[in-house]
C-alpha cells in the first residue's frame, strides 16, 4: 500500500461545502469539474483558508497557476498585495 497523502490544508469541511456551492462545483476559469482549492494568497505568504481567499480549480489551472501562467494571474496574490 501506497503512503496516504499528508494533510496540507486547512480549509474546514464547512468551507469546502460552501466553495462547492460557489462555484457550482466547477473551475471558476474554465467551466471543467473542479478537484482542488487554491489559496490565492498562499498559506506560506500568509494568505489564510477564508473564502475570500479561496478559488476552486481543475487541476489543470491549479497547476498554471503555480506555475505562473499570466493568464492566470487573477488567482494569485502576493503578501504586500490587498
């Protein structure tokens, strides 16, 4: 058997809930079924699990938003940013 993922998040199953129903359980950029929470300030840039903070993302865009995808840039904030 394979190592069970280590818990990084979070995010309450109340707020989760409540992201699903936002967003219709959909990527909030593309419309395709939604799989991940993206803290749009990052937790280790101090960014907190607030809704306000949270955007429901395919996988797909979770990862260009990682990896810097300009196109993406609405999903990203940095700690000197409001």
């Amino acid at each position: 058997m394979g190592k069970k993922r280590k818990e990084r998040t979070s995010i309450s199953k109340e707020t989760m809930v409540v992201l699903r129903e936002r967003s219709d359980n959909r990527c909030e950029h593309c419309g395709a079924p939604a799989t991940d929470a993206h803290h749009i300030q990052y937790r280790s840039r101090g960014g907190d699990s607030s809704l306000g903070n949270l955007a429901h993302l395919c996988r797909k865009h979770h990862d260009a938003t990682h990896r810097g995808d300009p196109r993406l840039a609405k999903y990203r904030r940095f700690s000197w940013e409001k």
